[in-house]
C-alpha cells in the first residue's frame, strides 16, 4: 500500500527477494542463401561483357568521329590559307607580268635596251658573228 511522504505519495518499495530477472530467450535465425548455379553465373558473367564490349565499340567509333571531325577542321583552315595565299599569288604574278614593270626592275638591275642594229659575238680568237639571223 502506498504510504505518503509529506504531499507526495510513493510506491512501496519493493524487497530483493521479489523481484524476479525475467530472462527471455531470443533465437537468431541465420538464413544461409542459396548459391547461383554455374550457368547462370556464366550466363551474367557472358551479359556483362556483352555490353562491356558494345560499350567500348560505341566509345572507339565516337572516338574517330571526334578525329575526323577535328581533321575536317584543320583540312578547312588550310584550304582558306591556300585560297588566300593564291589570291595574293595571282596579284603578284599580274603585276611581275606588266611590261612596264619588266622594264623598270631591268632597268634597276642595269640591264638596257638593245641596239638598235645586229649583236655581234666573239666565237673564236678573231671571228665574230652576229647573233641574228643569217639573211
């Protein structure tokens, strides 16, 4: 019975001889899985590599794709540096044609016109001949 303690009231105290270790018995199931049998571990084994295999194919073909590309790219630029440097090529090949230039760069190099009459050219100790044709 229950005794009070000022305000408070408490429950008896128990004596040692009462109370009871209440002991439970708890059982562990282990559950042992079962293996995989050999084929069908050969058969993931075999999937796997499939698509490891088509896998690294798809990766090796995007891998040329990505080198010609970049081949593509550089075939580009050089063929817009030929087309400009053929242009620049034409300009001068234009202008060395000029006559008037021809004269001009023969003229700086000390090169002059040719006289008017037949050019004469030693052959031998005193022979000379003319470099025209013979009338």
């Amino acid at each position: 019975m229950a005794y009070v303690n000022g305000n408070l009231a408490l429950q008896p105290k128990r004596k040692p001889e009462q109370q009871k270790q209440a002991f439970r018995e708890t059982r562990t199931v282990v559950v042992k899985r079962k293996t995989l049998p050999m084929q069908e571990k050969l058969l993931y084994m075999f999937t796997i590599l499939v698509c490891v295999l088509v896998a690294g194919v798809i990766i090796f073909r995007y891998a040329q794709i990505y080198q010609m590309d970049l081949q593509i790219k550089q075939l580009t630029k050089q063929q817009a540096q030929m087309q400009f440097d053929m242009v620049e090529l034409k300009k001068q090949v234009a202008l060395k044609s000029n006559p008037d230039y021809i004269k001009k760069a023969a003229e700086g190099d000390g090169y002059g016109a040719a006289p008017n009459g037949p050019i004469k050219v030693g052959t031998g100790p005193k022979e000379t001949a003319t470099a025209m044709n013979k009338e």
